[in-house]
C-alpha cells in the first residue's frame, strides 16, 4: 500500500471533482478534508505506478500543486 498527501488551495484549483474523477480514473482511493484555504488529499493505491501517474497528469493540469 502506497500513501501520499497532497493539499490544494482554492485560489489555484478551481475544480476539485476534475481531480477526483482522476483520482477514480487511475484507481485510486483517497480521503478529503476541507478547510477554509483549501483540500487535503490523502490518497492510497496498492502500486506505486499508479500514483506516480496520477502525479504527472494533475502536473499538467495544476503545475503549482506539489507533492
């Protein structure tokens, strides 16, 4: 199991579903938490691949979200 963190701002994202269907798209289960600046995602996949995948393409969706 694979776990990684990772925290949005609403002033740079815009639309979290966008990043949620990618969450589901690549399978990947994860746990939001909402606060007044933004999200934080807690996200879990049994392979690493799969994660790292999801990194590249919310880069290129969202450059200024970091991991």
């Amino acid at each position: 199991m694979h776990i990684t963190i990772f925290r949005t701002l609403y002033k740079n994202v815009t639309d979290n579903n966008r990043i949620e269907r990618l969450l589901g798209r690549h399978g990947i289960s994860f746990e939001k938490t909402t606060y007044e600046k933004g999200s934080r995602y807690k996200i879990a996949s049994d392979t690493e691949e799969s994660i790292n995948i999801f990194k590249k393409h919310l880069g290129m969706i969202y450059p200024q979200i970091t991991f």
